[in-house]
C-alpha cells in the first residue's frame, strides 16, 4: 500500500515559469513533510520541509502548500531555472516519542528547459 | 565538511557470494537508515537505526542485515546477494527524526549489481 503517491512520474516547464509538484498521501498519521531534491549521480538532499499544523512554508523560490483535508502537497519553483531540473521525492514523516518513520514517495522528473 | 561515506561506490557481484556495503557519518547523528531506489519505486527504506545497538527494519529488509555498533558507522549486508537485489543504495543519517530539524542527509550512493 502506497502511503506517499507522486502520480506524475515527469514534468517539463519553460525556464522562468513556474513548476508545481504534487504529492498525495493517505495516511492521516504523517506530522511532517519533506522534499527532497536528486541529482542524477548523486544522493538527495533536503529541500524544504511544513508541519501537519502550517499550510504554507516558504524558502527563497520554494514554496510547499499543504492541504489535510485533501490529504494533498504540493511544491512551487518560481521562477523555475535549469539547475531546478532534477528528481523531487516528496516524504512524510509518521511516528512519536523517539522513533520515527519517513515514507517517501516514487518521485518526479523535473526538467526545466531554457 | 559534514558528510555521509559509502564504499564502495559502484560494485559487481556474483550471486552468493557476501558482501558489506560501509556508511559513515561525521556529524555525530543518531539517526541512520538505509535505502534502496529502483525505476519506478522511488527510495524504499530497508533497515534503520535510531542509535547504537537499535536497529529496525524498513519497507524491504529481507535479505539485508545490519549492524549499529557505534554511532558513526552502520554498514549494509547482504549475506547472500540474488539479482533482486541490484540497485542503487543510499545511506542516510539525521540527527533525529522528532522535532522540526528532521532532514535526512544522503551518502552519494552506492551501484550494486549481482549477477
């Protein structure tokens, strides 16, 4: 069972647009969420993260919305820059006291084309 | 620097025969995990530590071992590798998974392929 779904394994925007990712989850347990951005060779590094309790979290030209109600996510790059183009795996984080658990998502393919 | 180490960074195998893939971080975290990532399945988390001599499994532990005698080092074992296992694995540590400082860092990964 799924937990963390990216539905759209790729996306491909103009340079200086914007770039909407989407995350879906089901389990209303998850307290926190993170993306993660990977470059191909490499290990993903963290991105940015928001709180079960926010629905916004804003960092420079990120930008992570979170709907509860819709059990949604979604991660906005504006404006969107060629070095953007990379895989972004969206995680939930479900737990409590000192164990904790992050379930990641399939991930999405960005590709920004100057 | 602050940072994840896996060797080695690409390997070739042959069925059965064992292997240990090391991780190592510097940054004195208490959490370590592993992880495997496969077209089309994203990142599936096979074994995690939340400190010394506390392991847990993940998504997809079968056919893996670890191990969390110290803190800096938490290697990956494959005690009989099969050709379901080639992947790409990743090491990561946090300082903890509670609170806000969450974020996971990444080890640049490691290519196995078992023939």
């Amino acid at each position: 069972d799924q937990q963390v779904k990216q539905n759209s394994p790729s996306l491909s925007v103009q340079e200086g647009r914007i770039s909407i990712l989407n995350c879906d989850y089901t389990n209303s347990m998850f307290d926190y969420f993170l993306w993660y951005k990977k470059y191909p060779a490499e290990g993903p590094t963290f991105l940015i993260s928001i709180s079960s309790i926010k629905d916004k979290n804003e960092d420079g030209r990120f930008t992570v919305f979170l709907n509860k109600s819709a059990k949604h996510l979604s991660l906005h790059i504006v404006p969107s820059q060629p070095g953007d183009s990379a895989v972004y795996f969206c995680a939930a984080r479900v737990g409590g006291g000192s164990n904790y658990k992050l379930t990641f998502g399939k991930g999405t393919l960005l590709t920004v084309n100057p | 620097e602050a940072q994840v180490t896996q060797n080695p960074r690409y390997l070739i195998t042959v069925t059965g025969k064992k292997l240990t893939v090391t991780c190592s971080q510097n940054m004195n975290h208490e959490y370590m995990s592993w992880y495997r990532q496969d077209p089309g399945l994203g990142l599936r988390q096979i074994y995690y530590s939340m400190n010394v001599e506390v392991t847990d499994k993940g998504d997809v532990p079968e056919g893996y071992k670890v191990s969390r005698k110290e803190k800096r080092n938490f290697p990956l074992i494959l005690e009989s590798p099969s050709p379901n296992q080639t992947s790409l694995y990743f090491c990561a540590s946090s300082s903890s998974l509670a609170g806000a400082n969450n974020e996971q860092f990444f080890g640049p990964g490691t290519r196995l392929t078992v023939l």
